[in-house]
C-alpha cells in the first residue's frame, strides 16, 4: 500500500484541476427527506470510513457504484520526483485547516473526477468556520453561499462557491463536520457546471449516509 499511496500523491497533484466527470449510465434513486429530496443520490456501492476500510476515517458513509476509494498518505513524499514537485504536491494536499485523507475515484464507473475527503486536527472551531478557511485557501473562489445540513444525528455546514474555469467558471461543493478526532471536509469539483451536475449523484449519497466514527 505503501507504493500506492507514494504514486498517488502525484497522481492528484497532476489532476488537481480534474473535479468532475461525465454523464454515465448508473441508475439512481430519489433522497427522502429534506433538501436532498431535490437531487439524485447514486446506486451504493461500498462504504469508506470503518477500520479494515479503504480509507479509515472519523466518519464513515456510501461511495457510490463502481467508484473506487483509496487512501492518501500527505506524509509520504512522492517517489521519483524533484524537490519543487514534491512541495507542490504537498501544497496540494493540504487545504487550509485539513489535508487531503481519501480520494474516491470515478474512472471505474466510466467518468474522470473525484470525491475528495480532508481531515485536520482536533480544536475548537466549528464546521463553518472550517470551512470557511478551506475555501479561502482556494485560489480564486468566489460567490461562496453556505448554509447548515443535517444527515441522521450529524450536523454540519455546507457551501456552494465557483472558481476560474477555461471557459466559463467551474462550480464547487463541499461540507464539513467537526467530529471528536477532528475535522472532516467532503469536496466535490467540476471543470465546469455540467461536469459538476452529473457528480452530484455520488456526493449527495456521501452526505446522506454520512455518520461520524467515534
């Protein structure tokens, strides 16, 4: 595992500006409460956040069909790279208050994107203002709207934000909770606001089966 996660701290360096996917064939149902009932929420596949899971994290909730988890070690410095790169990998993978923990790869389902997962250090800040920190450290987001979420007895803030795109500007989503080990972010990205639409489904079972570990 070891080798893997070296390789895949270059590997999200060099798709960094990859956050969505493209529309794919998986069938989907309806969420059933709240605001969720609005979005779709895609077919379960497995679950990331127990002990002996992918990823082991303070929380655990449903990854979507056929993507497919894997940890991120932001120790580890990549193997085979200069010095520059590897600080720019480690710039990348870490984000304000958290540091990149688990990325949920959409490839195997047939689309390019990921579901990002970031963790931090216990204290005394609330799910907003974590999140609010890990959007400011994202060069060039703007038009942030944020609001609360609740998912079973989880809690948490959520916000909406856009950033530059190629050719129009690309939309971004995330959450945040504070559980007793830390902090928990959930990003999604897109490279631009369709991409962004048809991930929705994956990240909106992440948060509807979200539930802390401890």
């Amino acid at each position: 595992m070891g080798n893997g996660r070296r390789g895949l701290a270059l590997a999200v360096l060099l798709t960094g500006l990859v956050g969505g996917c493209s529309a794919g064939d998986g069938e989907s149902v309806r969420a059933g409460d709240g605001a969720s009932a609005r979005a779709e929420v895609a077919r379960r596949g497995t679950s990331v956040g127990a002990a002996g899971s992918a990823c082991e994290l303070p929380v655990t909730f449903d990854v979507a069909e056929s993507w497919k988890p894997e940890a991120v070690d932001a120790e580890t410095e990549p193997a085979g790279v200069s010095e520059d790169l590897a600080e720019l990998a480690d710039a990348f993978l870490r984000q304000g208050p958290v540091t990149m923990a688990c990325e949920i790869d959409a490839k195997p389902a047939g689309h390019i994107g990921f579901l990002r997962v970031w963790t931090g250090e216990p204290g005394d800040a609330g799910a907003r203002a974590v999140l609010e920190e890990f959007v400011a450290a994202e060069r060039g987001a703007a038009r942030a709207t944020y609001h609360a979420f609740t998912s079973g007895d989880v809690t948490g803030a959520e916000v909406e934000y856009v950033l530059p795109g190629i050719e129009e500007v690309r939309t971004a989503r995330a959450l945040a909770v504070v559980t007793p080990d830390g902090p928990v972010v959930l990003h999604l990205g897109g490279l631009d606001g369709e991409e962004h639409a048809e991930m929705l489904p994956a990240y909106e079972l992440a948060k509807t089966t979200l539930r802390t570990t401890a």
